[in-house]
C-alpha cells in the first residue's frame, strides 16, 4: 500500500510508517485498486488520419480515365480490274481420227511388297543334325570339338578332373543355374545338341536327382560328359 506521510510503498501488514513513524491508518476506500484509463490518441492526430483517409477517397473518384487508343486502319489494296472475255473461241474439231484408242486401258500398279523384320529370339546359335550312335565323334557343332554323345543315350559326369558339371535352364552360360549334377552321376539325354559359343550343350535329366537343364558337353581341353550306352 502506499503511504500518505512519505509517499512510499510499505506492506499491507504494516502499521507505521517506517521513515516517519507515524500510523498507517487507512479506509477500505484507500485499499481498493485505481482503474487505470485507456490511453487516448492525441486529438490533433484524429484529425490528421481523417484528412489523409478523405484526400485518399477524392484521388479514388477523381482520377482521370485512361485514354483509349483509336485502332490504326488497316491499309487498303486496291486490285486492279481484270476483264474476261464474255465469249471464249471454240477450238478447232478434232479431223483425224485414224488412230485408234483403247476403250479401257488397263494400268498394272507396281507393289512392292514390304520385307518383314525377324523378331529377335533367344535361340542358340545352331542346332545340330540328328547325331550317329552313342560314343562316335562327330561333329556337332562347327568350329567346336566332336560330340561323342547322342539324344536318348546315358552318359556319366567325368571322374577326371572330378568336378560337377552345372545345369542351367537353357543352353549357354548366361542362362539361370538350376543346379549341379556330381562326378560319376548317371543322366539321360533328353534334348540337344545345342550349339552356343563353341561349346556343345545338352539337356540332361540325371537318374539319381531330380536335376533337370542343360549341360555343356566340355571345352575346349576336356570331356565332361562321358558316353555310357
């Protein structure tokens, strides 16, 4: 609360005043908070936002319209007349008529017939004819070594070196691998011969597994397959 004697701010619970010593004795009227007023603007600056608000206005109403622009006249071309002969000259009646033309002619349209474009195929490079028995080499695949195998004979995984053989689901390395067949291990020559990249390939079902692809045949050293019957 503040104190009529110095004019200071002393603590409610307060009962003198601590620089003069006298009572603090106040009405529940002095207790109570003073309303504080709102503040005001200054009246000379009301006056000055109505001026610039009117002025404002006036400029909106009274602004000149813009100019329209007259179009230029397109420039005229002025042809000059020409005259057609109301009467035309007949030409002159054919006379001779010695030579003969045909009735119906008849035009033969030249076609040329279009070449069709092969689509292209995931095939082999060549397939081999029909092969002689089981265990003659003959040449199965050109520029490759002699087959000694032939579709519907058995034939055994080579001991020598003793390495699986890997099946794959088509002929030639790039095709996806399907599994392997083990040295010494009986298959059947179900399909082939498949000639891709020098190498002889051969679809085998092996008679111990249930392995089924294709095989190569070797390489360019060794045997792979060695022919049984």
């Amino acid at each position: 609360m503040k104190c009529p004697h110095c004019q200071g701010n002393h603590p409610d619970t307060a009962k003198f005043c601590p620089v003069t010593g006298l009572t603090l004795e106040f009405s529940a009227a002095d207790t109570q908070p003073t309303a504080v007023g709102r503040p005001r603007l200054p009246f000379g600056l009301l006056i000055g936002l109505g001026l610039l608000l009117l002025a404002g206005g006036a400029f909106l109403i009274w602004r000149p319209l813009p100019v329209s622009k007259t179009p230029t006249p397109a420039a005229t071309i002025t042809v000059p007349a020409v005259t057609v002969p109301t009467s035309l000259p007949l030409l002159p009646a054919a006379t001779d008529v010695s030579i003969p033309l045909p009735l119906n002619p008849t035009v033969t349209p030249q076609v040329s017939a279009a070449t069709p474009t092969p689509w292209p195929t995931n095939t082999p490079d060549f397939i081999a004819s029909p092969t002689p028995s089981s265990g003659t080499p003959w040449p199965a695949c050109p520029g490759a070594y002699d087959s000694r195998l032939r579709k519907g004979g058995f034939a055994t995984v080579s001991l020598d070196p003793p390495q699986a053989n890997n099946v794959r689901s088509g002929a030639g390395v790039n095709q996806q691998w399907v599994g392997k067949i083990q040295p010494g291990e009986l298959v059947e020559i179900i399909d082939g011969p498949r000639c891709v990249k020098d190498w002889v390939w051969w679809k085998i079902e092996s008679q111990e597994s249930d392995v089924t692809g294709w095989t190569s045949e070797g390489d360019e050293e060794n045997y792979w397959l060695v022919p049984v019957y």
